[in-house]
C-alpha cells in the first residue's frame, strides 16, 4: 500500500500542498479539521487512516517510542526539527520516502529526515 503522509498542526500547510503538488496523498491536521486533538489523538487518527504522521513536535518521538514498548502499533513517524530544514527540502525529502516506502515499510518505525 502506498506511503501516506498526514501532517500535525506544528507543520505548514505549504508542505502539505507541495507533496499534493508532486501527487504524494497527504493531509493535514487542519484538512482533518483535527487542530487541537493531542498528540496521542493525533497519532491514534494518523493509524486509523494508514498514514504516516510527520511533525516537528519531538513529543511524537517519545509517545511512538512509549507505544512500541507497550506493545501499541502506530503507522509511522516522520521527525524534523523546524528549523533544521527549508520548507522546500523538506517537501523532496518526504516525497522521496513516500515513492521509495510502502506503509508496511513505516510501520512502528521512526524516520528523521
């Protein structure tokens, strides 16, 4: 199955309209209509529709790593720190993983771009 890619709101929509652009499925949080939800919600969401969640929130890297120890599956977590990256190189490098990963590739699994 193909690699979706589901943003929360510490992400601009910019990036989440280039990967639209370049034809990656992605959404966001505001898409969803899910601003505000908690990052456990918004992890919960993100499995529940086979994507995969990007976020600068390093909070995601703490709850993915709590999960996979309680034995809780997640469909993936991509991580970057805001200022580590352009909007621009950002939006290549989650196209690249999302031509090069199935979901089953992501699952459990943390990425850092």
């Amino acid at each position: 199955m193909p690699l979706k890619i589901y943003t929360n709101e510490s992400v601009s929509v910019a990036i989440v309209a280039g990967l639209k652009r370049r034809g990656i499925d992605a959404f966001s949080a505001r898409d969803s209509g899910n601003l505000g939800l908690s990052d456990q919600e918004q992890l919960t969401y993100a499995h529940d529709q086979n994507a995969v969640i990007f976020s600068h929130d390093d909070d995601f890297l703490r709850l993915a790593h709590l999960w996979a120890k309680q034995g809780r599956p997640h469909s993936g977590v991509i991580y970057v720190h805001q200022e580590k990256i352009g909007l621009g190189e950002c939006v290549r490098r989650l196209e690249e993983i999302a031509l090069l990963f199935d979901r089953e590739d992501f699952l459990n699994h943390i990425e850092f771009l």
